[in-house]
C-alpha cells in the first residue's frame, strides 16, 4: 500500500488540519474592520468562544466539547441558545420541556465551567430577521468572543437556518462602530461550524480540534440532558461519541504522539475562507494542528 502522509490523505479528502487559534482572522472579511497582517496562528488560547445554537441540545452536544477545550485551555465559554428547545419532546408539555431544557443545560455549563444565556424565541419559530439579528448582536458586543461556534446552513432544521443566516449577519452588526447600540462595537475574530447531523449538506470537515482531555467532562455535561439517551428517538449520545473517536482516528493519521486526537471534533471554516485566505492557509502555522 502506498505510504501516505497525513497531509496528503487530508488533501485527497478535501480536508486540511487547520489551526483555530487566536490569531487576528476576520470572520466575515469583506465586511468587518480590516486588521491587517494574516493570522500567524498563535495559539494563546486564553479567548472566549461563543457557542450560538438553536437549541440548547445542538450547544452542548455539537459545539461543547469545543467550548469545553477552550476552557480547559484557560479561556471562556458562551452558550447561548436562541430557544429553549422545548417543543423537543411530544409526550412532555413545551412548558415543562422548556424548563427541564433550561435546566438541563444550566447543569451542563457549570460542569463546564461556562456560561449559559437565552434569547428565549419559540422553538420551531425561530425568527429569520432584523430583531433576531440586533439581539445576537448585542449578546455578542457583551460577551466580547474571539470566535464563534454555530449551525452550518445545510440543514433540514429551519431553526437552524435561520440561525446561520441571524448571526452571519450579527457578527457584521456587531463589529461595525456606525451601528449604535448600548455596548461598544467587538469585531469576532473567527466564525466557525459545528458538526451535526441535522446539518450534514455540504459540510466539510476544516479544523479537527483533540478534545481528549475534556471528553469525559464533556460527555458528563451532555448527560444533563434527558434526550441524550434518546428518549427522543434519536441516540446523541451513541453518534456524538462515535463521531468523536471517528474524527479522532482521521486527525491522528501519521500523528506521531498516539496520546492525541483518541476523541476529536471536526469543524468547518466559511466557504470563502479559503479563497480569501490562500496566503495564511499555506504557511506553517495555519497548517499545523493548533491549539483552539
Ligand atoms: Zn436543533
């Protein structure tokens, strides 16, 4: 069998192991304040990241264990979910539900050591427009995150969607200085997506982070969650943890360290970044596994 290298089966799959790190990159380049010079793909790892989801469940079981990595790494976690998921399950009142949700993830992000907050819009109806787009903006002008984790758009959950669409547009409102809110203007460095099955259509894997040392923590703080266990019919428990060693096994690939990547998540850049960003994606740093 031909001897590949990591890298090379990385390129064949159409994937590269980019860094996430703290650098100065633009989530949105075209439209947030330029800042010159090219991510150099330092990895200080002390900023925040902002997990943005529609539901709290899609927060913690597809963006957590990245938030979770950020914060073992001494940086912040955010989980704010744009509703409170609680018509998630048929044979238990949304009011009810909702407050379980609620609950439930409250007890995920103090296991975590992160921070929860809501926007509280009816699950199901989550409002694709200027309102919803201001109040992402204003949450994200006061947590101040470096990077935000959120819904990829190839989904088949509208909520979803449209959540893809409210903070695309939120982080444009938020960086920029004309609009006039009640915080200061904060320019996110990097948007990111995470991987979830509701949202598989045209994702690509980007960025493989190693969540090993938080995977425990991480699936503890899932565990607060009664739909985990698939008590609404799907098991996020078994695919979420699946997918985790799955990634892993790719991210390892010609890993010399076999300590690392056991459990790893997959993340996707935006599809312009690469052909904005040709220059930094092809230098050491940016190629390099990193650290988030
Ligand atoms: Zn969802």
């Amino acid at each position: 069998m031909k001897h590949h290298s990591r890298r090379d089966i990385l390129k064949e799959l159409g994937m590269g192991a980019a860094a996430f790190s703290m650098g100065a990159g633009n989530a949105r380049p075209a439209e947030a304040v330029a800042r010159g010079s090219a991510d150099r793909g330092e990895s200080s790892a002390s900023g925040t990241v902002m997990a943005i989801a529609a539901h709290p469940g899609d927060a913690l079981f597809t963006m957590g264990a990245a938030v979770a990595r950020q914060i073992n790494a001494g940086g912040k976690g955010i989980f704010l979910n744009l509703t409170h998921g609680e018509r998630g399950n048929p044979s238990i009142s949304p009011a009810e539900y909702g407050a379980m949700q609620v609950a439930a993830t409250d007890k995920a992000a103090r296991i975590l050591g992160a921070e929860p907050a809501y926007l509280s819009y009816p699950d199901g109806e989550v409002p694709d427009n200027e309102e919803a787009r201001f109040a992402v903006c204003d949450a994200i002008r006061q947590h101040r995150p470096e990077i935000i984790v959120t819904h990829w758009k190839g989904s088949f959950h509208k909520d979803h969607r449209a959540c893809y669409n409210i903070v695309n547009d939120a982080i444009f409102y938020a960086g920029l200085p004309g609009i006039k809110r009640k915080l200061q203007a904060h320019s996110v460095s990097k948007l990111v997506f995470a991987e979830n099955w509701e949202d598989a259509e045209g994702f690509r894997q980007a960025i493989y982070l190693d969540v090993s040392d938080v995977f425990e923590r991480w699936v503890r703080a899932c565990s607060a969650f009664p739909m985990w266990r698939g008590e609404t019919g799907f098991h996020y428990d078994d695919y979420y943890q699946s997918l985790a060693v799955a990634r892993g096994s790719l991210a390892r690939i010609g890993q010399k360290d076999s300590s690392r990547f056991k459990y790893a998540v997959a993340l996707m850049l935006p599809p312009d970044y690469g052909a904005r960003r040709t220059e930094s994606l092809s230098s050491p740093a940016i190629t390099g596994q990193s650290t988030i």
